[in-house]
C-alpha cells in the first residue's frame, strides 16, 4: 500500500505506438510532505500523513503552525493520511519528500476524487431515467416521476427510492487506471480515461 495526493490538470488525447487516439487525465503530482508517521504498534495501523500546496503563514492558527515549525517547514493547505506499507514507513523521516518515483509506471493505480456537485437535480438527470412517453395525449408529465409508492399497505415510499434529490460531490474511486506516461522532471502524470472531480481538484493516487 502506498498512495500520493495530487491535482487534476485536466483532459487530453495522446496517440499509443498502434497511432490509436487514446484519451488521457493529466495529474499533477506535487511532491508530497511527510507530517508524521504512524505505525501499528502505536495507533494500529501504518500511514503517512502527506501535505501539499504551501500557504501563508497568517493563515495558519498557531497550534497548527507550532507543528509545522518543529517539523521545519513552511504550512501546508492540503493534508490527508495515506496508508503505506511498514517497509517503506521504516525508509522514511518527518520533514521528506515523496514524489512520483515511488510509483511504478508498469503497474495500473486507484483514483481517488469527489465528483462534480450538481446540486439539487430531478430524477431524470440524477438517475438516467427516460421520462414518461411524449404522445398519445400526454400532457405536462415528461418528466414527472409518476407513481412513487404502494396503496394502503404500506401506505409509505420505501427507502431508497430514487427520486429527485442532491447530485454528486461524493468521493468515487476508478480502479485499475493504466498510466500512459510519466514525467518525473515535471511531475506529471497521464492515465488512460477519466477521473472524478473537476479541474484543479484534489486527487488520492494509490498502487493498485
């Protein structure tokens, strides 16, 4: 297990060695740095606490800004817990630097990001529904949901049932993502399809 936080870039098309159009997400991986380190002994589990994108120090309330100074560094806005291996937790101290390296190109990754938010949305574009039909005298139903629950018994809608409501601004994963290149001098990093969250939004890189 091991994983880094990044940013989305945005979208592109590259062409593969067979001159196939092939469409890619552009990542941009920061280098990421170690704010602690915790093992299983201690809190029972192995992570890395990473942090990225620096930021003014006014900005920082001072308990927050005492951690980064006995750790030596300037603040940092983005900060989330990744779980690492033990072996590669034992390799590194507080106060370093992981970048891409410690990904490996030949292997697929998991992407972590929170979608689009969409806000309040009707079923028809929450849920994919076709809508009800538009002839034979309908009229002004197109897109109401029609029947939403039973008759006397139970006499409630179940839960679950798919209505209109909040869409998107949730955390997806997309599994198994090939890495179509890899540029270690400007720390980018190209996948193969799409990843969730819009531009300049924060990702979760982990080894699949």
């Amino acid at each position: 297990m091991k994983g880094l936080l990044a940013k989305k870039v945005g979208m592109t098309q590259v062409y593969d060695d067979a001159g196939n159009v092939v469409p890619v997400t552009l990542i941009y991986v920061e280098p990421n740095t170690i704010l602690e380190k915790k093992n299983d002994e201690k809190f029972g589990y192995n992570a890395l606490k990473l942090g990225i994108e620096e930021k003014k120090e006014n900005r920082v309330n001072k308990p927050d800004l005492g951690q980064f100074k006995k750790i030596g560094i300037k603040p940092l806005r983005i900060i989330k817990e990744i779980r690492f291996d033990k072996d590669i937790i034992d390799k590194v101290n507080v106060g370093e630097k992981l970048d891409l390296t410690i990904l490996d190109p030949s292997k697929k990754i998991n992407i972590t990001g929170k979608s689009k938010g969409r806000g309040f949305a009707g079923w028809m574009k929450r849920h994919g529904f076709s809508g009800s039909p538009g002839s034979h005298g309908a009229h002004e139903v197109h897109r109401h949901p029609g029947s939403i629950g039973s008759n006397t018994f139970p006499g409630r809608v179940y839960k679950g049932k798919r209505m209109a409501g909040h869409y998107g601004n949730e955390n997806i994963t997309v599994l198994n993502l090939k890495i179509v290149k890899f540029d270690k001098e400007k720390n980018i990093l190209a996948v193969k399809g799409a990843v969730p969250g819009h531009v300049n939004s924060l990702l979760i890189i982990k080894q699949a």
